[in-house]
C-alpha cells in the first residue's frame, strides 16, 4: 500500500462522516517542506473556509493519533476550485467535453503536455483533441490533469 493510499484510508470516512465528498488529495514528500493537500466538496459545489477549516482540524488530529505520515508536513484544505484537478475515472466523466490539460509520466507521440478537449473515456484512458489530432492517454500514464476553466 503506497503512503497516499494509507493517509486516504485513514482520512475519507471522517471527511464524508463530516457531510462532504472526499474529491482528493496530492501528496507532495519534500523533507521539512512535505505538503499535504486535500479536496473537499459538497454535493450542491460549494464548500467555504468555515468548512475547510473545521474538515483541516479533524484531520490534522487523525494524522497526529495515525502517524501516517512520519515527517514534520503542512496540512491544506480546500474546495478543488474551478481548476479542479481530477483524480478518478469517475471525475473525468463529469467533465467529458470540456477543455483539460494533462501532463503524462511518459511521452505520448513525442509530447508529455496536452491541452485541448477530452472527448472520450474509456475504462484504461481518456481520448484528447487537440489541433484535429485524437491522441489516447491511458490513466497509469496520466501524472497530473485538471478542468481548464471557462470565463
């Protein structure tokens, strides 16, 4: 089980105990400067800083109590905003027909960043249009991918 997988299983149910949707979370090891930021959000979209704040105390004692994560770390809270990084298959379903960008861990047809419409998803992969071009990008290349918002 990997550490991300270990501080979601110790956090989730107490996130959605608390009337939120657990949206995600990135992990970022870097020694004294280790940051940990979780996504929350309601079913109607919102979520204000009374919320973050009180879901950012529950937490931060789970993960006293748990020691999950064994080094000094800062804790962030916070609604995934209209940039909203997507995490799950699920999450890139809701957004089928919007404008994402993606960075991969390993280059697709010679580039590792796209930008452009995600027209399809598919159960190993999502499919981008990019300038008239399909590229296909499977989720175990996907590093990190997120909704372009609309002004």
């Amino acid at each position: 089980m990997t550490i991300e997988e270990k501080i979601e299983n110790a956090l989730r149910a107490t996130v959605e105990s608390m009337g939120f949707d657990w949206w995600g979370m990135e992990y970022m090891p870097a020694g004294r400067h280790t940051l940990l930021r979780v996504f929350i959000e309601k079913s109607d979209g919102t979520v204000n800083s009374d919320e973050t704040y009180a879901v950012c105390k529950q937490i931060s004692a789970i993960l006293d109590v748990e020691d999950v994560i064994s080094s000094e770390f800062r804790l962030e809270v916070s609604s995934p905003g209209m940039d909203r990084l997507l995490f799950s298959p699920e999450q890139y379903v809701r957004y089928v027909g919007n404008e994402v960008q993606v960075r991969t861990t390993l280059a697709i047809l010679g580039r590792k960043r796209f930008k452009g419409l995600m027209s399809k998803v598919t159960e190993s992969g999502i499919e981008m249009e990019i300038d008239g071009e399909l590229y296909e990008i499977p989720f175990e290349l996907i590093d990190k991918a997120n909704v372009v918002p609309k002004f």
